[in-house]
C-alpha cells in the first residue's frame, strides 16, 4: 500500500534511532488515551525523581498517541501506533501551541512472520523508530516495557545489510534529480579514525546496478556482491585501496541513508513503504 504523502512527511528527512521490540501483551489500540495519560504521569514522576503525580493533570510534558492507519504493508499488520512528546515553556501563554520535543512510532511493514507466530492478546509491531532525547527514548521505552511486558534492543545494521541496502536503493527510479550515492568506509586498526568516502554519480550506478541484475524486482546475494565488488574494483584501479579491506558504516541514496549505529534518515515518501519493510525484517530477525 502506498501510504499518503501528506499524513507521513514529517517521518521523512529525519534521523530516526532503530530499536526492534518483542510483542506487547494486552495492548488495546481502543485505550490510547487512557495510555498517554499514564506515560505522561510516568514522565512526570521520573523528573521529580519518583515522587507521585496525579494522573491527569497538567504537566510540562503532553504525550500524544496515535495511530498511523497508513503504515502498514498487509492486513495482517497492526497500524503504526505513534508517540509524540510536546513541551510548553512555563512563561508562555496558555493558548500558544505546544512544541514537539521527541517523536518515536512503532510500527510493522510486512510482518507477517512474527505476527503469525505469535499467541493471542499479543500486538506485534517490531520496529520502533525514535527521534529526540536519548533520555525521553529511555522513558517511554522503559514505561512500554513496563507495561506491555515487551523487549526494547537497539538495532544495528551490519556492513552486508548496509550493502545490500545501497544495491536496492541506487536501483531505484525517481521522477526528480537524484543525489550522489555515497559509501562510507571505516579503516580499521589504526592509531587515529580514518574514514574514507566515495561518491558515485546516481546515473552511473543505477546504470551498473541495471547491468548486474538478472530479473527486475528480484534481488539475490550474488548479484549484490558483485555489484559491490565492481564497486571496489574502480576505485582500486584510481586509488590504489582495497576498500574490501574496510568496514562500511555508512551509505547515503537518494531514498534512504543508513548507518551501521542503527540510524536512518527517510528521503522519499515513493519509498517509504519499502524501506519500513525492510528494516523490519532486520527487527524480527533480531527478535526471532
């Protein structure tokens, strides 16, 4: 399903911090108003320390959940379920508008593979998605945990899915001017970090990624490999580096950028779906 352009934009051209997240038990999406007012209560008692808040009242903190019908890629999969923390500075006045301090969503794109394995009165959205404060990513996730005995783990992204990643997404066609495809590499065992970056034009390497694939819409691991390895091979034969030598931490497309922290940046709102289904199956793999 191709999710709306103007309901997902502002998930886009933002570093989001990957965590994959085991089943929530005894979630109801029915009660995601009563749930906001619980982590706001949560938020609350933590900053002072764990003195008791009553619920309901009005706090520096507003939490905000929703729920993202778009974001999904069968019905087997629950909605995105949203989660927005606002701020209002204490001498503003009452009517001005509450500023977005740190937004995470959960969400499951294609998840079949869990979603089937799993017993009743279990949620399952495995890929969360943060950005803002370690600090609020820290209590909302300990509040969840809390109360939907679920797992929060941080998600990184190997050097091969990051080359697979850059294979996928160099091959992709956009109507507008595509930026340059960039692989980052990390040299290792030396003194002082060394980074070495390579930059290809988004025509030349759609062009060799149409050269190496066999059958449009299927990707195989050979394929990527050699992709990569002719990759290599140019710029071994200018520079005299065996980037296979290094590590691949990073890669930047005119879809998506990633790096091997387990940190992406969504550019394309054509792409979107595709790019969630991936990263969640990296979730349940690491789940699973």
């Amino acid at each position: 399903e191709k999710a709306d352009p103007q309901k997902t934009a502002f998930l886009l051209r933002k570093a989001w911090t990957l965590y994959s997240v085991t089943p929530l038990y005894g979630f109801r999406r029915g009660r995601l108003r009563d749930y906001a007012r619980l982590l706001s209560a949560f938020i609350a008692a933590e900053k002072q320390k764990g003195l008791a808040v009553e619920v309901g009242v009005e706090l520096d903190i507003k939490v905000a959940l929703s729920s993202l019908a778009d974001i999904r890629g069968s019905e087997q999969d629950q909605a995105a379920l949203l989660v927005q923390l606002s701020s209002r500075s204490r001498g503003s006045p009452r009517n001005s508008e509450d500023k977005p301090v740190w937004w995470g969503w959960f969400c499951s794109v294609f998840g079949d593979e869990l979603s089937e394995s799993v017993p009743e009165h279990f949620t399952c959205l495995p890929l969360f998605l943060s950005h803002g404060a370690e600090s609020y990513t820290a209590l909302v996730g300990s509040w969840f945990q809390k109360t939907f005995d679920c797992c929060f783990r941080r998600l990184a992204i190997s050097p091969l899915n990051l080359s697979w990643m850059v294979a996928m997404w160099a091959g992709c066609k956009l109507d507008r001017a595509a930026s340059a495809v960039e692989l980052v590499f990390s040299v290792p065992r030396l003194a002082q970090p060394l980074d070495i970056s390579y930059a290809i034009h988004p025509e030349d390497a759609k062009a060799l990624w149409d050269t190496v694939q066999k059958t449009p819409g299927e990707i195989t691991q050979e394929e990527v490999d050699v992709f990569m390895d002719c990759l290599y091979a140019h710029f071994h034969r200018h520079f005299k580096i065996h980037l296979s030598a290094a590590k691949l931490v990073k890669i930047s497309t005119a879809i998506a950028s990633a790096h091997c922290d387990g940190i992406v940046k969504i550019l394309h709102s054509q792409y979107l779906p595709g790019v969630l289904m991936l990263l969640t199956e990296l979730a349940i793999s690491q789940i699973q």
